[in-house]
C-alpha cells in the first residue's frame, strides 16, 4: 500500500481535515522564511489534537541538530525529514533518537551516487531540483529515476508536482513506498483546499484497490 502525506501544514483547520480523511503522514516545515514555515509553539498546538495513528514529520534543512531536537521534542515529532545538505554523519547522529527521512533534489539520474551515500536513514525522498527552492516547486522529474532508485533497498518517497491529475500515473510507474503531496492539494502557499485533499486520497486508493 503506498502511504501518503501531506506537506506543509500551518493550520489546524487542514491538519484536522487530513486527519479525518485518514492521512498517513503530515509534515510541518521548520525552515525559516519558507511560504510553509509553521513557528514550532504553533505546530505543538496542532499536533496536540491529532490522532496518535497520525505520524507526525518535521521538516529541517541545514539546521543544527541541537535545534532539531528540541523542536522535535517540543512538537512531539515522529520522523525527521533533512531537506538540505546534511550529510550521513550528521543523518546518523539524528537516528540515533529519531527515524530519518533524507530529502534528495533530482536533477538527472546522478542522485543515484548520492542515494548510495545514506544507507543509515530510514527512507529517502525524491523531490524536483530547484535553484532557488528547497521544495514545494510544483514541477516534477523523470520518474523513472525513482523508478531505479528502488534497487538501493530503501523505502523510496516520491515528491515533486503531483496532483490529483497525475498521482495515479506516479504510483502506476514507480510504485513508491509514500507520496508526498504540498503545493498540489493548496488554494496558496501553506493554506490547504479540503476538496483536494479528498480528491487526492481517493485517486490513490483507487489506484491501489481499483475502486
């Protein structure tokens, strides 16, 4: 079954929506001066009213571990995702306490050699390149890519422009472990649309059980 989350939550109206949609994942972004930044008092007030069968990720990128860990414990995170340039060493001091998601951006099948390099993390996820942002592009890559980053045995999470017009063809030619979804199911920069949301969930459960 590919398992889904949700990105960039900074409200507790969509946090609760996806919940009741029956979410996997949400992830609240920690990256200042980001259009989804979420302060981590804010996050800990929303993440206070979700479902314990809710995992809860945050996202980091470049930050110190001492920073990440306080604000996991303060938010009560799951999963860390590292969305920078962090490498192994630092991947593997951070698992040590908490699973680790490590975010790769794609420019050409030459993230093949990176994936290679974080055997200690606990999943990788493929996002789009970007010159000038981290993530939440809304463009997509060549999923076949993905597709061949499978064979490293480690879960792989694909990112980058999906939605409700392509998720279907995403799953159907990689077959990822999870999809991650932010810019795709939003109204503007870090406020969800519900109906979205909703029409995202279903496209995947019928892709995965031909409802």
């Amino acid at each position: 079954m590919t398992r889904v989350k949700f990105c960039g939550i900074t409200n507790r109206a969509d946090a609760l929506a996806a919940a009741r949609l029956g979410i996997h994942a949400l992830g609240f972004v920690f990256i200042e001066n980001t259009p989804r930044y979420v302060d981590p008092d804010k996050a800990k007030e929303i993440i206070s009213e979700l479902s314990p069968f809710v995992m809860r990720v945050g996202v980091f990128a470049n930050q110190d571990i001492k920073t990440i860990e306080s604000t996991a414990k303060t938010c009560s995170l799951d999963i860390i995702q590292l969305h920078g340039d962090e490498d192994n060493a630092i991947c593997n001091k951070i698992t040590k306490k908490y699973r680790v998601i490590k975010a790769l951006r794609v420019k050409n099948d030459s993230v093949l050699d990176s994936i290679a390099k974080y055997r200690g993390v606990n999943a990788i996820l493929l996002d789009a390149y970007s010159e000038k942002k981290l993530g939440g592009t809304a463009t997509s890559f060549d999923w076949q890519i993905a597709k061949q980053a499978r064979r490293f045995g480690l879960p792989i999470i694909l990112s980058g422009g999906l939605n409700i017009d392509n998720i279907k063809s995403a799953i159907e030619q990689v077959n990822p472990y999870a999809v991650d979804v932010s810019s795709g199911i939003e109204r503007s920069p870090g406020i969800k649309d519900h109906e979205l949301m909703a029409q995202f969930l279903a496209s995947v459960w019928e892709e995965e059980w031909g409802l």
